[in-house]
C-alpha cells in the first residue's frame, strides 16, 4: 500500500496550481469539487503563506451517523475492531459511541467518527508521513510501518474526541479508513466496498456517502430517520423534539 | 489462555479476607460459559450447600459466555447470576438471574470470563475492577445511596469522565477507553436485605429474581464496577462477520423499519416493549444491550424510567387504571422508583394485588389486624408506590413483614393456606409471583417452574401467545396457521422432534409424555444455549420469523454458527441442548442436596382447585392445540391442573430424564452417562441416590 500513497503533500500537487486558491477559500468553499485543500508543510513553521497552500484530493467517502437513530448497541464498534483487528475490543474502534444511561433523550448518546477531513489536521501534524492520504481512494489513514508513535495526530484532531486514535495493543496509530486495510473481512472496503459498521449496524443509523457533507461543529450528524422509523414511535425531525405520537400520526401508518 | 471467545481467567473475591486469586477458565469450559461454569463452580467452591442465601458461606458468581462482548446478535450483552437465592418458599433453592446492558462485555475486556463472590466484609465495600487490578473500595459513601447515585458517585470517582479517552493507567500502553465504568450495584432494598432487592446495572438492567440484592447486602458489598480495554480473541473473525449479516439480512427486520407482529422473537422490530396503561408521549430514542439484533427499549426526554421495559413498566398498570379509569404518571414515577431502589418488580406487582385484596377483606390497614401505616386508599397513587416502595426497601412497617417475599409474610401472618385457597395469594411456584402466563393455561410455563427453582421467565413457547393476540387485536391474519406453527417449533426440537405433538396445550394432551418432552426440550436448550451461552430470552429460540417467506426462524441454525465461529469449536445445535442436559442435572442435585424430593413439587393450591378465566389481556388464551386431530389456535382458559394428571406427567418427566420417578433423584447410571459420576457420589454420600 505505501507505494501508492501520499505521504507527502510536495509529491501531488505541482507547484503551479498551488498559489490559486486562498485560505479562505479553502476553509469555506471546496466541498464541492471534490478537492480538499490544506497547507502544505506550513504548520510546521507556524504560520501561514498563500503560495504554499496546497490541493490534495477530497476522501472517496464519508460516513454519516444519526445519534438519534442509535440504540446504543455497539455493534459498529466491535465489527470495527473486529474486521480491522480480528479481536473485539471497544477501545480499538474506530468509531466511539459514548453513552450516558441516566440522560435525557437526545443528549443520552454521542457518536464520533473521523470525518475524513477535506484539511486533515491529523495528516498535517504527522512528522513522518505515517498519517497520508491514499492516493486512490483519498481516504485518510495511517502507514503503520512509519508509525513512530507520537501521537501528534491524535492532539491534532479538531473533534471533541479525536477521530485519530492509539493503538495501545499494536502500538501505533489509527484512525477510520472506511476499511479500506480490513484483513479479517471477506468483502472489499473503502470507498466502492463494504464498511463494516454500516453492514451490521441494526438500526440504520450509520450511512456511507461519496458526497462531501456539510461539515459542522457536531460533525457528519444527520437525519437518516423516515416514516417507517416514526411508525416505531420514534421523533424523524431533524432536533428529535417532536412526540412519537404526532410523528406516527403523521407517518400514515 | 485466552482463546475463542474466552479470555481467560475467573476472578474469585474473598470477601472476609479481602483477598481475591485467579481461577483458570479453562478448568470449566467443558461447561461452555454462564449457567454451566456457574454451577460447576458453585458445586466445588460451596462446600456446604445447605446454607441460607444471606450466610457467608454462600457463593454468588457472574459468569460471561465465549459470546459476550462479541458481535453474536443478542448474546453480548447477558450475565449470569447464580447462587443461593434468598426468595422463594419453602426452600430458598440455588437459583439464577441474569442481566443485560455492557457489564458482560466490560468484565471480559477487563480480561475476565466471570466473578466468584464469597465471605462477607466487615463494613460496607465496593470492587472497583480496571483490567487486571482488582481493588476492595470503602463503599461508606455509597451505603444508603439509590442505584443511580451509586453508579454516578463512582463515575465521578474516576479521572477525566468528560466524553473522552479516559487513560486507564499511568502510561500511554495502559489502555483507554471512551466507555464508562459497568457498574453492578444494590439500593437500599439490596443494603437491607430485602428479599425483593435486586442487582441492577445502568438505569434498567436488573437480576431480580431470587433476591441476590440481599446477597450482596448480607455480604456488605455495594457494588461492583468494572472497565477494560483488552481483546477478546475470536477464532474465525471474518466468518463471525458474515454470520451477523447472514443474521440480519435473512431474519431481523429491515433496518429502523415496522415489521409483522411477533412475540419476543430475533424478528421484531426495534421497538420499545411498553406495558404501560398510556404510553410515554414525550420524544423517546431506542436503547438495546451490547450487541442486540434490535434492542427492546428507550430513553426519553425526561430521563424517567430509562430503560425500563415489559413487565417493570406494567408493574403499577392495574392499580393506576383503577384509581383513574386511565393511565397516568403515577406509572412512570413507580417504574423509575423500583429502578432506583433496587425492588423486583415481578414481586412488588403481585404482592400489591394481595395487599389490595387484604384490604378490601378489612384484614389489613391502619389499627387492623395486619396494622400499618400504609394508606390503602391511595393505592394506584404516586405517593402510596411512594410509600410502600420505601416502606420495603428501609424494611419499615410492613417492609420488616415482607423481608422474605409475599408468601412468607402471608405464613407469619396465619393466612398462607386460606389465601392460596381463594387464590388472592397469585404466586404459584416455589413461593414466586405469577408471572402472568398462568400454569393452568400457559402449562409450559408452570412446568418448567416448578421443576426448576423459580419462575422460569423464558418466552420461547409463550411467544406464540403474544403473536396471536396482537394480529388479533390488530384484525391481522396471522402468517402460520397452528398447524404450520407446530410443525415448524417442533422440527427444530432435537432430539424430538419426531412428536409433532409436543406443543398441543389442548386439555388432552398436556399431561402427556409429548409434552413432558416440550419442558425436557426447554430446560435443557435454555440451560446452555439460552443461560450458558447467553443468548438472550426475548430474542431466542426463534421458531416463527415472519420476516421470511418459508416463516422459519434463526433457531438450531443460528445459535451454533456463532458460537462455532467464535470458538473455534464444531458443536451442532443438539451438542448444546446435551449439554443442557448435563447442566440441568447438575443443578437438579444441588437442589436434592437442598432437600428437594418429588413429593414437595407441586403448585399452590388454586392452581389445581380454581379455573383461570382472564389471561393478561382480557378473556382470551390462545395457544396451538388439538381439536379433532388437527391444529388450532385454541382458547386455554377455563380450566385448572388436575392434581391426578400432573403426577402422571411427572412421571413422564422423569422418565425422560432418567431419574428415579419414586423420589425425583438421578440414578448413577444416568449420572454417569452425563460425566457426573462425581455428583453421584455426592449424592450416594448425601443417601439421596435414585433408586435404578
């Protein structure tokens, strides 16, 4: 796999199309084109220069998730460890559901998975090129073998829980790779394949999209909930406030 | 050695010495997990098996399964409870529990298959369980705390429990996880040792029956928590991934979609079991155990009774409607309160029915005969579940009365016989409530009862019920006529599954040697497959699955592939129930040791003397049954057991199992034949031998 990927913004970009496109663009405008943009190199020095901002190509896909929809399961989480590392274990996952049973719904469950970044902080802050972009799939994951552990991409991760984890059994560190490297899982994955927590997840609430989503604070958070889901008694607006009743009624069940 | 779902090692806990050592899991797997382990392990670690539940030299274990904390649908998420209990009547019999929730899954990422609890503390303590480290933690804080206080207090004990990684060690190769701490705890009930005290785990798992609650009150231990960031080895990781979406998209509903009703079963939809008079109408989202192929409950938007399903949430049902025509939230407040106190609510719900019926006789009220303080016109109010909950769990008034169960207070207070006589008294096995499947109708359900230890709470054949009523109440057809719904429940019953009449509950055929082959069948399928290797009641066995256009369940294909698959092993669906079959027998003479003999196995009286006439929706109980030679679905209600009738199908029973129908004991041939020679000595030592 290392042959083919990007460890090195340098090496994908020529020079030329760099000065084209400003920070602001970047940050604001470049979903659609299915481009992502970072700075290339200049987060090491520590500041800024619109020359060196640098075009890498946008993720294959992304994965969406519907904490409302959840039913806490943990089943994504166990295939995750389970295709990726032929064991169940929580803690190896690369999708996290944190749960507070005494809560109030919504606020009871909390989903974070890497959100395949058009400005992946964790590939920019990996003095190694360990974190990269591979070159086919756009996916952003992690050259194990360059791996020195020094868990720069796991602080660099923007989410309130980083999507870039450590691999405290293998030592190195990992992230979502929409299983694109899944050794224990028959079917291909990656952008085109199968993602294994989307395949069992029993409910619906996790979705695989080759769309760039719209990227907010709460991350890929949408609504995946139709009327066969209110017809369960469960609310289908977007802030999950309406009562089953009125959403089954409303449903036409 | 952790290998195929096993990780390893049993955490035995000396309470009295506050010491714990490591017991090999591998010295059991011939057990296969839960119930099985459970029960080896109590024959070698309580040495004198005659002891009272409350006596430290009681042994209380937790056992896991190879599948727990693995993606095998429904099976991930179980414990197993087992120990002697401190409810029933009149033995407190070995008995077993078991809870759902993540506690399963936790214990084995701490690298352990199971916990052996024994000895007693001298003051109040908690285990505090973090991988390997076992810690004996003052529970002085803790002591007098709800379930749900307990379990925050201590989350706020651990570092850094805002939603991130919490570092579980001192170095970065420790281990972290995002998930709290699973916490097994009692409330008061539990701390008072109340026999209607549970374990309960998060906001709605609980161990209820059997009264381990006072257990863990009698052993001064408050509760346990637990967390892990180790592996669970699977044998054949890619063919377990294959098998759970064989599983869901050959037999679970479609993702988040309504399917056609179905009594507990792998089909259902995942929709939360209400069995409140009125529905919470507030905003709700789904919860299920690790692991659920689709989970059975909620949360709301108000926090109250999270969690709570099925029959917790028809606990105060009858009593609310009667004093309001209507549901009301004096449900919910009762739901979420027996949660936190820790009260079994199977118990709390047909003991207040008894308290009522006392009242209305004018035995018992305030300055009456059984004087207490409660205010018996409140009943179905908020504030007398209130009342009387807190009256129980502080063993206060009539809570000091009802500290060993309903039946035991009715016998302190000269009323057992006349009670059980009019039938007010609604517990006919073993001292336990009636589950709401009345042994006079739902027979099965009585049977299997009272040949065990406890009210067997397990939906297989009842679940059939369930589907009919709701297509009834809905004006649906139903998709299998009864004579396809017993030639596809009885092919899958190995090794009987050449009688197609095992599951006809006409009037006929219930004390027929076809249907003592239905209990034989279900006390040893639910022994391993259901109780050992945990899969879960309210999904397992699956006989009928209308999500498929032949209508036959995961059942006997199901159960083994992902035990196989995590294993490593190759048992057939028949390897299991044999196994059962062992276990079964083991716990059979650990009761005989207890003083059970044939004779003392038999219902309350109005079983036998009073006709059930309304099942638990009205004056209709179908189930499959003959009429003329052909299948039905037939209407059981209007009759009782008929005394003569159940000895002969005791009888048959036994037959069956190979015991000695005189006294009820296993004989040494069939103990031997079970690799039980060991139990046979036991009980030859014990002169409680079946004759040959």
């Amino acid at each position: 796999m290392v042959d083919k990927d990007i460890n090195s913004i340098e090496e994908i970009v020529p020079a030329e199309e760099k000065s084209t496109i400003s920070r602001r663009q970047f940050i604001t405008g470049m979903g659609g084109i299915g481009v992502g943009i970072v700075l290339g190199g200049t987060l090491f020095k520590g500041f800024l220069l619109p020359d060196e901002v640098i075009a890498i190509p946008a993720s294959g896909g992304y994965l969406l998730v519907d904490s409302k929809k959840c039913q806490g399961c943990n089943t994504c989480m166990m295939a995750c460890s389970l295709t990726h590392h032929g064991v169940e274990n929580l803690s190896l996952s690369r999708i996290q559901i944190v749960q507070d049973p005494f809560a109030c719904f919504p606020d009871d469950k909390m989903i974070t998975q890497c959100r395949q970044c058009a400005d992946p902080k964790c590939v920019s802050a990996c003095p190694t090129g360990a974190m990269h972009v591979d070159k086919e799939t756009g996916v952003r994951t992690v050259d194990t073998a360059k791996c020195i552990g020094c868990q720069e991409c796991v602080n660099a991760c923007e989410l309130n829980l980083s999507g870039a984890g450590w691999n405290f059994e293998e030592k190195h560190a990992q992230k979502c790779d929409l299983c694109l490297d899944t050794p224990f899982m028959d079917a291909d994955g990656g952008p085109g394949g199968q993602q294994a927590c989307v395949a069992v997840c029993p409910t619906g609430a996790i979705s695989f999209t080759t769309e760039i989503p719209v990227q907010t604070d709460a991350g890929y958070e949408v609504n995946l909930r139709d009327e066969g889901w209110a017809a369960l008694g469960y609310p289908i607006d977007d802030e999950g406030k309406v009562s089953p009743a009125a959403a089954a009624a409303a449903s036409g069940y | 050695m952790a290998t195929g779902g096993y990780v390893g090692k049993i955490l035995r806990v000396d309470l009295t010495a506050r010491e714990t050592s490591v017991i090999e899991t591998e010295k059991y797997t011939e057990w296969g997990g839960g119930h099985g382990i459970g029960s080896a392990l109590f024959w070698d670690l309580c040495k004198d098996k005659t002891v009272s539940g409350r006596d430290p030299g009681n042994i209380l274990t937790f056992m896991t399964s190879p599948l727990s904390g693995t993606m095998a649908p429904s099976a991930s998420g179980r414990v197993e409870v087992q120990g002697i209990g401190t409810a029933g009547y009149p033995v407190n019999w070995f008995t077993r529990s078991n809870f759902g929730g993540r506690f399963g899954g936790q214990l084995k990422y701490a690298g352990w298959d199971g916990i052996a609890l024994e000895g007693k503390a001298d003051v109040p303590v908690w285990l505090d369980i973090i991988n390997g480290k076992v810690e004996f933690r003052d529970a002085a804080d803790l002591w007098g705390k709800d379930t749900q206080e307990t379990q925050k207090l201590i989350w706020e004990l651990k570092e850094n429990e805002e939603h991130g990684w919490t570092e579980i060690g001192k170095t970065r190769d420790s281990g972290r996880t995002t998930q709290k701490p699973a916490i097994i705890t009692i409330g008061p009930a539990g701390e008072n040792q109340s026999s209607l005290g549970c374990l309960v785990h998060d906001a709605g798992n609980a161990a209820g029956q059997g009264g381990f609650g006072a257990v863990f009150g009698s052993k001064n231990l408050k509760a346990i928590s637990v967390v892990g960031t180790g592996s669970i080895p699977v044998a054949d990781p890619a063919g377990l991934l294959n098998a759970r979406i064989w599983a869901k998209e050959e037999y679970a509903a479609a993702p988040g979609q309504r399917v056609e009703p179905n009594g507990p079963t792998f089909g259902v939809d995942p929709a939360p079991v209400f069995l409140y008079a009125k529905n919470p109408d507030g905003p709700m989202g789904p919860q299920a155990c690790q692991g659920c192929i689709n989970g059975c409950r909620a949360r709301f938007d108000t926090g109250i009774a999270n969690e709570s399903s099925c029959q917790e949430t028809s606990m105060y049902k009858a009593f609310d409607t009667l004093a309001h025509g209507e549901g009301t939230d004096a449900s919910y407040i009762a739901t979420d309160l027996v949660q936190k106190m820790g009260v079994n609510s199977y118990e709390l719900m047909q003991g207040i029915g008894y308290l009522y019926a006392l009242s209305k006789m004018g035995v018992l009220g305030k300055g009456l005969e059984i004087d207490t303080d409660l205010d018996m016109s409140r009943v179905g109010e908020a504030d007398f579940a209130i009342d009387l909950i807190t009256k129980i769990s502080n063993r206060e008034d009539i809570g000091e009365d009802l500290a060993d169960g309903f039946v035991r207070a009715a016998e302190k207070w000269g009323r057992l016989e006349q009670d059980y006589a009019i039938g007010i008294l609604d517990f006919p096995y073993w001292g336990y409530a009636n589950h709401g499947y009345d042994p006079r109708a739902e027979t099965e359900w009585g049977y299997s009862s009272i040949m065990g230890d406890r009210d067997m709470n397990e939906h297989g054949f009842n679940a059939n019920f369930w589907s009919v009523i709701k297509h009834m109440m809905a004006g649906l057809e139903m998709p299998v006529s009864a004579e396809e719904y017993a030639k596809i429940t009885t092919a899958k019953m190995v090794p009987y599954d050449d009688d197609p009449n095992m599951v006809d509950y006409s009037t006929e055929n219930i004390y027929s040697e076809s249907f003592a082959k239905l209990v034989v069948w279900q006390r040893h399928y639910t022994r391993f497959w259901k109780q050992s290797a945990l899969y879960c009641d309210f999904r397992y066995p699956d006989f009928t699955n209308y999500n498929r256009e032949d209508n036959v369940g995961i059942t006997g294909d199901g159960e083994p592939k992902f035990w196989n698959a995590i294993t490593g092993q190759d048992i057939t669906f028949l390897d299991g129930i044999e196994l059962g079959r062992r276990i079964w027998t083991l716990d059979n003479a650990i009761w005989i040791l207890q003083g059970r003999h044939r004779d003392m196995v038999q219902f309350a009286s109005y079983i036998y003397d009073i006709p059930l006439e309304n099942s638990l929706v009205g004056p209709y109980y179908p189930m499959a049954g003959k009429v003329d030679g052909q299948y039905a679905y037939i209407n059981v209600l209007g009759r009782s057991i008929d005394r003569d009738g159940f000895e002969e199908w005791k009888t048959h029973f036994y037959n069956l199992e190979g015991w000695d129908p005189a006294s009820g004991w296993p004989t040494r041939e069939t103990l031997e034949s079970l690799n039980l020679a060991f139990v046979a000595d036991a009980l030859t030592e014990a002169e409680k031998l079946g004759g040959e």
